[in-house]
C-alpha cells in the first residue's frame, strides 16, 4: 500500500517536471516567434512603437536591471561596483527593450499582414515547432545538472 502510494507521487512528481518543461518550452516558442515575426514587420513597415514609448520603455528597463544588479552586489568597493551595474543594467535594457518592441512588432505583424504572407497557418505552426525544439534544447543546456 505505501509502496503503490509512493509510486504514484513519483510519478506525480515526474508529470510535473514534464508539464513544467512543455508550459515552459511553448512560452519561449511564441515568445521567439514573435520577435521573428517582429523582425519582420521592421523589416516591411518600420518601427512598431513610437520612438518616445521606446526611449520610456528603454528608461524603465535601464532602472529595474540596474538596482538589480546594485542590491545583487553588496561590497564596500561602492565606485566599481555600481559603475559595472550600470553598465550590466544598461546592457540588459538595450537587449530588453529590443524583445519587447520586436514582440509588439510581431502581433502587429499577425494581426495587420496576417497570415497570407507568412504561407498559411501551416507555415506557422511549423515555425512554431521549430521554435519549440530549439527553446526545449536551450533549456536543457541551461539546466544545472
């Protein structure tokens, strides 16, 4: 009895792991595929966002990632450390920034272009199984073993 019950939670907690992996897998997969969709859309229309939204979005990202990093790194060198979080968090709002533009980009591309110039929704739906293998294999790369 208690060997059937404890059998049961492992493979509970083995059901977990997978639906954690495939929620986790097809999040990243949209996410990618709307920033190639964004790419796109930069590419046919231009700019999605209006260029002050972006400097805003841009200031807001710059300040989060930067006291990130600040409260991250408490030593008494205070000059070197905040110099490399600003620079870390300035890095990582430019990167940030880009992605969320890009994906506003990608839902204007799919819902203004559509799905004719992309080749039909088998098209997508292919990009999007594409992106789902590379995302799986991305975080089984970055995983701690």
């Amino acid at each position: 009895m208690v060997m059937s019950l404890m059998a049961k939670l492992k493979g509970m907690a083995e059901y977990k792991k997978y639906l954690k992996t495939l929620v986790l897998s097809a999040a990243l997969a949209f996410l990618m595929l709307y920033i190639a969709f964004g790419l796109m859309f930069f590419a046919k229309r231009g700019n999605p966002v209006p260029v002050y939204f972006i400097l805003l979005i841009a200031a807001i990202f710059f300040v989060f990632f930067t006291v990130f990093y600040e409260s991250k790194g408490k030593t008494k060198r205070k000059g070197k450390e905040s110099l490399k979080s600003l620079i870390k968090g300035l890095f990582l709002a430019i990167c940030a920034t880009f992605a969320f533009v890009a994906i506003v980009g990608g839902v204007k591309f799919m819902v203004y272009i559509g799905f004719e110039l992309i080749g039909g929704i088998g098209a997508v739906i292919s990009a999007l199984a594409i992106c789902m293998i590379v995302s799986t294999v991305f975080l089984t790369l970055l995983t701690p073993p």
